[in-house]
C-alpha cells in the first residue's frame, strides 16, 4: 500500500475491479478496497460473481439440464432411466466456478499492479485536489491514503421488507437462495421481478412447488406488453404459480414452516412453505462510504448524485455502477467504470443509456433492447411492428425451441429501430444484434435487406424487419 495514487476505487465489484484494471492500463496507479469475506475469504468480484450473476446462472444452468434430462429427452428417443440430482455437488460446481471467476480477478489485480486493500474504504474529503481516503483493514487498523481521483462503486444490497423479515434460515434473499442445500418442497417468493424468476425457475426444475407474490397488478410491468403476456403464459405452463395484484401482508415462521398471509382484491389468504425468498428490489449501499466532510452532494432519494459520465458535484471524484441511477445491471456498471477512468484521463468516453440491454436468464430467456412499443408511443412516435413466432422458424423447431417470438419496434416515418424484444432460447444473445442495430442507427429496411444464415434462431429477427412491412416470408 502506497500513501498517494493517482486512482482509489471503492468497491471491487463488476463496476470498481473493471474501472480499476483500465486506470492501470492507461498508467495511473491505482488501489481497489473491497471488504467482501466470500465464506471466509476475501474476495474482489462484487455481488456479481459472488452472489448474483455467475452463481445464479451457474444454478440454472444445472436445473435447466437436470429438467431437460428428465422430461425433454424421450421425444428423441432417448431413454435415461432414474435422473437424479446431487444438490451438494450442484452447490459445489457453483462455489468453483465463482471460485475460479474471483481468483481470476485477483490474478488481474496482480498482473496489472493494482492494489487490493481488503477492508473498509471511506471517503473522507473529496474537495481538494488530493482527496483523502479513509482505509479500515480487517483487523480495525486505519490508514489515511490520498488519492487524485476517487471513483464510488459500493453497488447494492437486498431491500428488507417488515412484512417479511429474512432470518437467512427460513426466510431468505438472493444470497440464501443461491444455497439451499435441500430441494424445498413448498417455495415461496416475494416478487416477480428478475430475480423471482431466475432462482423462482432454479428450484421449481428441481421438483419445488413455487409460488410467486406480485404486488403489481401486471407482470412484468417493464418489458413489452406482447413479451410478457407470452412470458405469464410460458410460466404458468411451466408451473409456477405467479398471483399478481397480491400483496404479502404477514410471513411468520412455525417451527419448520414459514406461514405467508396475503391479500388480493381485499381478500386474505394463507400458504405455508418450506423456505420463503424475499426479492423485492435492491437498494444502493453506502454503509460507512462517506465520511460527515466528503462534500458529496446525493439526491433526493439518497442516492449519489452524478451527471450522466458519473461526475459528482466534486471535482476528480465519479460514483458508478448499483450505487446511482439507472438499472441496476453488472455490464452498465462496468461501463460507467471504463467511462469515469477514461473521463479521468482526458478522453470523451460516453455511455449510451438508451442501449442497454436487459435480459432475464429463464428458460426460454427473456431479453430486450431499447423501447417498447409502449414507451416509443408515449414518447410521441408513430410506431409500427413486426413481430415473428418461433413455432415457424425451423432451427427452432429442430431444436424443440420453438416457443416464443421476437418483436421489433419502430418509428413509422425514419423507418429507424428503436427497440427489439425477444422471448426464446438464447434471446440474450439475439437482441444484442438489436444493440448493434440501434447504435448504427439502422432502419427497418436495413435488416430486411441483410443476408440471415439458415438455418438460425436469428433468421426470427429477419422475419420479424419483415412482419413491420406486412410481408414476412413463413407466416
Ligand atoms: P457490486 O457488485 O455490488 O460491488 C460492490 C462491492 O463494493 C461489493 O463487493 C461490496 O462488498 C464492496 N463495498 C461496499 N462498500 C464498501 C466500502 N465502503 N469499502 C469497501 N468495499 C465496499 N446483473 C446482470 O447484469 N446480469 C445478471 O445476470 C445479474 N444477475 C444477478 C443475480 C442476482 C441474484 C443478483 C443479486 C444480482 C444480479 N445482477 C445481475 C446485478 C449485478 O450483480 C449488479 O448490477 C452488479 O454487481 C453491480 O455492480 P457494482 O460494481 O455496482 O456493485
Ligand atoms: P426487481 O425490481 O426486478 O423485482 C422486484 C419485484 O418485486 C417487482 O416486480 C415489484 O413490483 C415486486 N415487489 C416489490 N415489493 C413487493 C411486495 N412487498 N410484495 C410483492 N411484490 C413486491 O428486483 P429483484 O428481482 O429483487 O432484483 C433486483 C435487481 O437485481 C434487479 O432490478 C436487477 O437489476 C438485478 N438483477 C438482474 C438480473 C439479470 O440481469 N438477469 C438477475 C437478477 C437480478
């Protein structure tokens, strides 16, 4: 540890260990402070790699083949005889590869000289020109460091409801459904959300019968209307139980039960379950961040206030990733990150906000880019549609994928897209071709003109720059 760098970065998640590896490439000095203990290590990675993106996809990958296994294989033929899951050596395969993932970072660090402090970072006084931070190891022992720039990426934690008090035994979030070392028989999850979804889909492929609280009248209120009536009806089909316009009022824990009350249309009624998961949204954290002198201006909702390249009202000093506006997503804070050192560095980095992509990783996958048609009419566009079912598509049905559909969204007179919705197998993958789209300012035509390999879930995309034009080839 030095006593002044060019660079301190709060938060080793996948917004502070990215911003921290491209200030070390550009030739700052650079130090990280990440107090995360991973089961007993420290470990850099944030939420993502140690309890949120990796683990979780890690866990629906071994559901969706334990699932496919099962049910999805004798239509080919193929018989199996009993297929049975191992859920410790499932939990097993996740810990080594989150294992693998944070170990990588730490490799990084190493090999990019940057210095991993372990333990506490506050930021005392943004003013000057040398900032200074505050910097609590482990073992309580405090150091001053000054830096030249700070960057802020402390990220997110759970959102606690009254209602539903997790005691990580019983009743759990995110991190206590990651694992479960027992299949529950009775699931309940609070939220339709992404993450009620994802883990809500884990444990019903493992045999959990799963019921899901929405407080919201609609489900998934943020995707396009068309995606998610055909996503509630794909789930329902699947098994989970998803009551929207119900509000959880009371969960109680009964000896191994956890008794849920809840409330739709005035009524009341009770369910008892095994485990309850709590997933109702993520909150910006800033436990001991700021020091009563930092000079950091925050919002109205407690928020650190940033511009739209991540500047603070202080000079020298940027907050990315969970812990300001915008969705809450590792690639954005991972490019607020490379945006704020490049800021930092002179150069004119920006983020295009209106392409970033949401995607949830059920089965089929759910994923969009850009506006509904919704938001595109509210926001004043004459819109059109295309859209293309993949029961008519052939690699789909060859591959017995053939749910869901793509949709395109765009504006009547440029003809420009302005948004691309999809819900099928490796959707996150396809809408990223509505991503490049967007950002070269493609039109409709452009993508009826372009050349799609046969046979690929992608020519869906085709048909779909067709479907907005009225002549689509297969439908
Ligand atoms: P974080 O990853 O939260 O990292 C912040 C780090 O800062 C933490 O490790 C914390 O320990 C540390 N820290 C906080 N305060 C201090 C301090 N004062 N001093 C030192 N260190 C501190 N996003 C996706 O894009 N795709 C997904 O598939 C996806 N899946 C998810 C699944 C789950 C179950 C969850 C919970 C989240 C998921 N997310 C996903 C969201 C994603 O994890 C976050 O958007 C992302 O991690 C945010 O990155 P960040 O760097 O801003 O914060
Ligand atoms: P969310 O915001 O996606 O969903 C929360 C849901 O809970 C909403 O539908 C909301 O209406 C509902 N809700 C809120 N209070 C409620 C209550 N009292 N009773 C019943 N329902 C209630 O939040 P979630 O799922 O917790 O995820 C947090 C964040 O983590 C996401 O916003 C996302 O940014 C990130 N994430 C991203 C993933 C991905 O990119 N695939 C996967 C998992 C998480």
């Amino acid at each position: 540890m030095k006593d002044n760098y060019d660079l301190v970065v709060i938060g080793g998640g996948p917004g502070g260990y990215v911003a921290a590896i491209r200030a070390a490439q550009l030739g700052m000095s650079v130090a990280c402070i990440e107090k995360r203990i991973y089961k007993g290590t420290p470990a850099l990675g944030g939420t993502c790699l140690n309890v949120g993106c990796i683990p979780s996809k890690a866990l629906l990958d071994s559901s969706h083949r334990y699932e496919a296994t099962k049910h999805d294989l004798a239509e080919h033929g193929i018989s199996t005889g009993d297929v049975a899951i191992d859920i410790e050596t499932m939990i097993g395969r996740k810990e080594a590869i989150v294992k693998q993932l944070t170990g990588g970072i730490a490799g990084l660090f190493q090999g990019n000289g940057i210095d991993w402090l372990q333990g506490w970072g506050t930021l005392v006084d943004g003013k000057g020109s040398d900032k200074k931070v505050k910097f609590t190891a482990e073992d309580a022992a405090e150091s001053t460091i000054t830096a030249k720039n700070v960057i802020l990426a402390s990220g997110s934690i759970p959102i606690d409801i009254p209602v539903a008090k997790t005691d990580h035994d019983r009743i759990v979030d995110s991190t206590g459904a990651l694992d479960f070392n027992e299949v529950p028989k009775r699931l309940g999850v609070i939220g339709a959300g992404v993450i009620g979804l994802e883990l809500g889909s884990v444990w019903r492929r493992l045999g959990s019968e799963v019921v899901v609280y929405e407080a919201l009248p609609s489900f998934l209120a943020a995707a396009d209307k068309d995606i998610a009536k055909e996503a509630a009806k794909m789930f329902k089909k699947q098994g989970l139980d998803i009551r929207v316009d119900t509000k959880v009022i009371k969960a109680e824990i009964d000896g191994d039960e956890v008794v849920v009350t809840s409330e739709n249309k005035g009524e009341s009624s009770e369910q008892r379950f095994d485990k309850l998961i709590v997933c109702v949204g993520r909150r910006a954290y800033s436990e001991k961040l700021l020091g009563e002198d930092s000079g950091i201006q925050l919002t109205e909702r407690g928020l650190i206030d940033v511009n739209d390249q991540c500047k603070t009202n202080l000079d020298g000093v940027y907050a990315i990733g969970d812990l300001v506006r915008g969705p809450m997503l590792a690639h954005k804070a991972s490019e607020e990150g490379i945006m704020a050192v490049e800021r930092i560095h002179g150069e004119k980095a920006q983020v295009n906000y209106d392409t970033i992509i949401n995607v949830i990783y059920t089965h089929p996958e759910i994923a969009w880019v850009g506006m509904t048609e919704q938001e595109a009419t509210e926001a004043g566009f004459e819109v059109k549609t295309g859209s293309f079912s993949l029961a008519a598509n052939g690699r789909a049905l060859a591959q017995s994928e053939g749910e869901g559909s793509i949709k395109v969204v765009a504006d009547v007179k440029t003809d420009r897209l302005l948004g691309m919705h999809a819900i099928a197998a490796g959707a996150g993958d396809i809408v990223h071709q509505g991503m490049i789209a967007m950002e070269f300012v493609s039109s409709i035509e452009d993508l009826q003109l372009m050349t799609f390999a046969h046979p690929t879930i992608s020519e869906a995309v085709h048909e779909a720059a067709l479907s907005a034009d009225g002549r689509p080839i297969h439908a």
